[in-house]
C-alpha cells in the first residue's frame, strides 16, 4: 500500500518520499482512513510503530491551513518527545504552523508562536498553565491527541489531562494513542463520554527482529556484566534502565571510568542539559567517526526515557528490573525499531526474581544459560 491510497494529498506524499518515508506502517494503514472519517480512535500500537503519522498525516490534509486558529491539539509526556512530534509535523507539510510548548523555558516565545499555530504540541503542565492563564486559546480545536496517553496516566498527569480537556470544545475528535491500552484510560474515556474505535496493533514487522533474554548475576558483579556486554556485543547505540536517578548518575560515572562513553538522563538535569545529551547520543548513532564527544550509552530512568526515540538504538539493559509488564514492553520498544535488529537483556539479582516472575506471566523471555567470561569493571 501506498500513502496515496490512503487518499494523502500528492504535496504530503512528495515530503514523505523526500524523507524516505514510501510505505504505511500497518498503525497508519488502520488509522488514517478512520481519522479522515471523522472517528474517535484509541489506539494500541508499540514504540517505533509509526503512531505520530498516524494522527499527524490526516490532520494535515483536514485543517484549514490559512485558519490562523489553533485547530489540534497534541499532548505527549515529555519535552522531547513534543519537540519530536513537532518536528514530524513539520517534515510533513511545509504549510501548517506547528508550535510546542514546555516548561523549563520562557513563556512569551511559546504564547506567541500559538497566537499563529495551526497545531499546539505541548507537555500536559505547561499547557494547562497557559490555559489558566488564559494565554492560549483552544476554543476552536477540531482535534485532541494524547500521544503515549498510557505513559502520562503513569506519571501521574491524570488530573492535569482532565483540568485541560475542560477548556476544550465539546465537539471535536480525540485520538488517544499508546503502548498499552490501561484501564485508567478506558474509565477517562467513559467520564467525558469518548466512544472511539479501538485499533490493536500486534507486534509486528517493526518488532520481530528484537530479541529478549535475561540471566542470573550475583550483586557483585553486576556491574561487570553490563560492562561486558556492552564492550562485546555487537551493538551501535544503547539504552540502560535504572529504577533511580541516583544509579543513573553512578552507573554512568563507573562506565566512563571503564572507557565507555557513557551519559546519565534523568529528571534533575535541566533542559538544554537533556536536550544536549539527546543530540549527541542521536548524532553517535550516525557519525563514522569516534570521538570523545560522542555518546553511544544513556543511563535513564523510565521517565526520562520517554523523550528518546533514535532509531538507531540496537539494544537496551535493564539494569534494574522494571515494575510492571507495561514497563518493561516501553523500555524494550526503544530498541530494534522499524525492522532493525535488536537485543533487550535483564540483568536479574538473586531478589529480583519474585518481581520478574510476574512480569514473565505477560512476556515470554528465555534465560542466557551461556554466561559470557566476564571483563573486569573498576567498580
């Protein structure tokens, strides 16, 4: 199938196949003709699936562009990822004014750039500040996006997603999109009376090169195998998940020590500081030439995380185990995407074990019973 059969407009389809962007992920194949159908959609699809496409393509061919109003508006749960989303947007049509919003940064550039905006793509705290402060205006928004919407239930944006659904227009379309489909979102879809169509995509084409596996370590040496497979792996960007920012500014301080290159991500680090880390650690993935300002390991916490989306990560560690099964599927999503190949590991301690055996119930993931000889880490 091609994105002309999906009825996109020649001009959109031209800046995709400038981008090497051809053929719809199956997300966008189901999701595109019921948007451009006018349906609510909630939508299940993993990382790296093709989900902001998805809702970005048939806006683009619905708004008015010359409207001058803000037509669409995008929520995602991190900076990064709205800066992300924008910039799709913004691959994709050279005619709709796209804004994003965040905190960490001034406000006037922001207020002012949605003054214009076809499309606001923001963090759920900035946007209802400015929304309270009456500073923006989406009296006439057609559509409401929650991208990665299970993720923000996570972290806590409930109430702040309700507060601002409160400002919107009763008629309008909602697109909910996420890794998992919780019960938390169905109950926010029967509260404000949201009846979508539910789109469940398996995994798939864009995951089935992805391997799992975990093995046994003691706690002393831990440290020496994330080490090991680091060095020995065959492996070009890497994501290593910590349950604390605490162990994320540890684990990267002992990695560099050991001669990897190696940058913690967490929520104490400001914005421009993140935002630097990320760009390196993309541009790592791409550039032939080492250099000591590449970075080719992040260390982060699953919040932190969530504004990471480099195609070119090709394995990911969970150094500690995750919480839940929804979790752990967030955190392996980020590697072998679009059909590359990939690798998730879980380094599992003697009691992490009763943790990941409910884990295991959702995920199917086999023991390395070949342990690697170890290289010594300076611990």
């Amino acid at each position: 199938m091609k994105f002309s059969d999906l009825t996109i407009s020649e001009s959109t389809v031209s800046r995709l196949e400038e981008n090497g962007i051809t053929e719809p992920t199956e997300v966008q194949e189901k999701a595109i003709p019921e948007v451009l159908n006018g349906k609510d959609l909630l939508v299940e699809s993993e990382t790296g699936s093709g989900k902001t496409l998805a809702f970005s393509l048939p806006m683009i061919e619905n708004l008015d562009h010359e409207s001058g109003e803000t037509e669409a508006l995008v929520l995602s749960p991190t900076r990064e990822l709205a800066k992300q989303i924008t910039a799709e947007i913004e691959m994709a049509s050279d005619s709709i004014d796209a804004v994003t919003i965040y905190g960490g940064v001034d406000y006037e550039p922001q207020i002012q750039g949605a003054k214009e905006a076809n499309i606001i793509v923001g963090t759920p705290g900035r946007v209802l500040d400015l929304l309270q402060q009456g500073k923006i205006d989406v009296s006439d928004v057609e559509y409401f996006v929650l991208d990665e919407a299970d993720r923000m239930l996570d972290m806590g944006f409930q109430d702040e997603l309700e507060a601002i659904i409160d400002f919107l227009p009763g008629k309008r379309k909602n697109l909910l999109f996420g890794a998992t489909i919780p019960r938390a979102l169905k109950r926010m879809c029967d509260k404000y009376s949201i009846d979508p169509e539910i789109i469940r995509i398996e995994p798939g084409e864009h995951t089935a090169e992805l391997e799992e596996a975990y093995i046994n370590v003691k706690n002393n040496n831990k440290l020496s195998y994330l080490y090991t497979f680091l060095k020995k792996k065959d492996r070009d960007l890497a994501i290593v998940f910590c349950q604390t920012k605490n162990t994320t500014r540890w684990l990267a301080d002992k990695l560099r020590k050991n001669g990897i290159n190696a940058q913690e991500m967490n929520g104490d680090m400001s914005q421009n500081q993140r935002e630097q880390t990320l760009e390196k650690f993309e541009n790592s993935g791409t550039s032939q030439d080492s250099s000591s300002e590449e970075i080719k390991v992040i260390v982060a916490t699953d919040v932190a995380a969530r504004g990471i989306d480099v195609d070119d990560v090709t394995h990911v560690f969970n150094y500690d185990v995750p919480d839940t099964a929804d979790t752990y599927t967030h955190r392996i999503g980020r590697a072998g995407r679009q059909g590359r190949e990939g690798e998730a590991i879980t380094l599992l301690e003697p009691e992490d074990h009763q943790k990941f055996r409910k884990l295991k119930q959702e995920h199917s993931v086999p023991r390395i019973d070949e342990k690697p000889d170890l290289l010594d880490a300076k611990v």
